[in-house]
C-alpha cells in the first residue's frame, strides 16, 4: 500500500469537510477550484485511507432540551491502582466501550484517563459510576465536575491552509 501523502487541496478540502459536510459535491469542488469528478475521487481516497472516519449531524442539546431534557454532562478523571499496559489497555477498552461515554483521553500527568460523559440525569450518572468505577477494583480514584454551561464546542483537527506539501498526492 503507497502512503498517504497530502496536498494543499487535500487539506482544503479536509478543511471544508470538517465545518459543513452537508454541502454537496459541487459546491465542494468549486470551494476547493477543482472539478466534481477531481472532488468526488480525493474524497473518496480519503474516506478509503481513514483519513475522514466518519460524518456525523451535531445537534444542538440546548434545542432539544425542552423535548428531551437537559441531562447531565460530566468531565470524570480516573486515577488507577496500577498502571501497567494491560490495566490501562482493560480499563479504556471497558469504557470506550460505554455509551455514556462520548471521550476517553488517556492523560499526563495527574490522573490516568479523563472523560467526557453524557447522561440523562443524576440517577443515569449515578449507574454508570457504579458499573465503570465501583465495579472495577483497580478504580483508586474518581473526580466528576458536572457542566453548568457549555461555552464552546467546536470539534475538528485544526488544519494549516499554508503547511507545506508533504508529497504529491493522488487525484
């Protein structure tokens, strides 16, 4: 398999995807000053390398609030007994694995893991606690701040427009 290298195209393009992947191809393209055709192969080898994982619809929690409920939202950090590979590798691979849980960052220092968790109420707090940390007896310790607000949220990767080329990549 060649390796995957990136133009300035494939970076505006990239860029474009990850604020509105709504737009269709045509308006892609002609944002990028490609052709369609040019368009729809550099996103589907992009798609195909892993580069785009996924599309996903963001909603907004605070419009579906008054239908669903405001729920609870949690930044939990994890401290563990121990540390070694496996422990760590057990303990991300059970909580990834968990619904509620929309992020798991393994981290450096301070607690091990910390996670962003997203539940419907303190009771739905209260039992994903019991089955992700209490259970587990290499838990040492647990620290939840719960969100009162959400000033910002704006996932992506940022991208530099003006990085250099790192190889000619393929239409």
């Amino acid at each position: 398999m060649e390796p995957l290298s990136l133009d300035a195209v494939d970076l505006r393009l990239l860029d474009a995807l990850q604020h509105d992947a709504s737009q269709t191809n045509q308006q892609l393209a002609a944002d990028a000053h490609i052709s369609p055709p040019t368009c729809l192969r550099r996103v589907q080898r992009l798609k195909a390398a892993g580069v785009i994982e996924r599309e996903i619809a963001l909603l907004s929690p605070d419009k579906l609030a008054p239908l669903l409920g405001h729920g609870l939202q949690a930044v939990v950090e994890i401290s563990l007994d121990r540390q070694d590979a496996a422990a760590l590798d057990a303990f991300e691979a059970r909580v990834a694995a968990d619904d509620a849980v929309q992020q798991c960052y393994r981290v450096s220092p301070g607690p091990d893991f910390v996670l962003i968790v997203a539940v419907h109420d303190m009771p739905d707090y209260l039992a994903l606690a019991q089955r992700l940390f209490t259970d587990d007896a290499n838990v040492r310790n647990v620290k939840a701040f719960f969100s009162v607000k959400r000033a910002k949220f704006r996932p992506g990767v940022p991208i530099r427009l003006s990085a250099p080329s790192s190889g000619a990549a393929n239409s």
